[in-house]
C-alpha cells in the first residue's frame, strides 16, 4: 500500500500541477467494498488520470508492453501500473471475454477497484458509442456499485497516434453509484444490455457528449 500511496502520490501531483485540473464527485468513492469505476474513453491517459486522481487503486487492463518498455520512461510506467494494480494484456486479445473479466471478477469480489471503458477503445470523434455488454456483466455477476464517470478535454493532452504530452486543463466528473441486482453470471442478456445502457446514458449525463447508436471500432493496424 505504501508503494501504491508513493508512486499514485507523485503522479497525481504532476497531472495537477501541470493541468490544474477540475475534479469533482470523489466523495461517491466508497471508503470500503468493491467498485467499478466505468468511464468514456477520450486518451490513452485517461486510465493514468482516474488512477492517480482517485482516492483508491482502480485497476484497468493495461498492454503488455506498457510492462516491459526498456529505459527510464519504460521503468516509470511498469512502477505505476503495478502499484494500482493493472493487468497486463497481450496485444490482440480480447479484453471483454469472459477469461478476461474473471480477472476483474476476482479482484471485485476481494473487495477491490476496477476500472473499465464501455466504449471498449478510445473515440477518435468525440462522440460516446454503445456500450459493450461487459460492464453489465460485471455488475449483474457481482453486484458492486458502479460509478459512472466522465472525462472532459483529456483528448487534447495527447492527440490521437502522438507521444507528446501537452498539458492542457481538463475534468473528471465522478456520478452517484448505480446499483445493480446481484443475479450471477448466468443472467439473460436482455439484463445485461440494460444495465449497460444505464451506465453509459449515466456517462452521457456528466460529459454532454453526442452519442451514437454505433459500437467503436479500434483502427486498422496496418
């Protein structure tokens, strides 16, 4: 916990230092219990922002070379995302599987912090797609409070396909904890898409953002 506390401390200092940022709703945090932070996906900061802004580790997957990235920044990274407890993920796999989600399952039902983008990828028009059904099946499956947050302007400290940090204001807004009835994971999926569609209209509410009726889809790699 020290080392979660020293390293969150160091980075959370820097994002508010440099971008003077707007946080509010924190106090929605349970002190205790499990939680699922859900937010909109503008950055790949954005996982960095909630972890180090949050009064708990919220442990998000993470890319495998985050992990093993050589140097001083590689260093830095891998010191963070193990201090809040990332999960490291290979590229190409399928986070919302169910292989996948039994990871954050187990860290839920330890009594801990997770955090997961309905989106599924960051939206490179600024609009708020559908949402994919695991944030639903989180919740129905375990029956932690969902907190549905929203990410303002964090899109413009790293544009798309850049590696340069531009400090730039932005806000985090936390909501009011859905609760979802704890039915399992063997719950018809009619439940599923329900409670995922509270979530993200719950996201919607924070961010003003247009919405679209479509899923997000990742770029092509070529």
């Amino acid at each position: 916990m020290g080392v979660f506390n020293g390293v969150r401390s160091t980075v959370a200092h820097s994002v508010r230092g440099l971008c003077r940022p707007t946080v509010t709703g924190v106090e929605n945090i349970p002190d205790g219990g499990p939680f699922i932070v859900a937010s909109n996906h503008l950055s790949f900061l954005d996982s960095v922002i909630i972890q180090a802004l949050m009064p708990r580790p919220v442990a998000f997957f993470a890319k495998a070379e985050y992990f093993t990235t050589p140097g001083l920044k590689g260093r830095v990274m891998k010191a963070f995302f193990e201090s809040v407890g990332s999960i490291p993920v290979e590229r190409g796999e399928q986070a919302a599987s169910v292989a996948a989600l039994d990871q954050l399952v187990e860290i839920l039902e330890s009594g801990g912090g997770i955090g997961i983008y309905p989106e599924g990828t960051r939206s490179r028009d600024g609009r708020l797609y559908r949402g994919r059904t695991g944030v639903g099946w989180l919740a129905l499956s375990t029956g932690a409070p969902v907190l549905p947050v929203g990410l303002i302007g964090t899109e413009k400290l790293q544009p798309a396909d850049t590696n340069k940090f531009r400090p730039q204001h932005f806000t985090l807004k936390v909501g009011e904890p859905l609760m979802f009835d704890h039915v399992g994971p063997k719950h018809p999926l009619p439940a599923r898409r329900e409670a995922t569609d509270r979530v993200v209209e719950a996201i919607a509410e924070l961010t003003g953002q247009e919405r679209s009726d479509h899923y997000n889809q990742a770029p092509t790699v070529k």
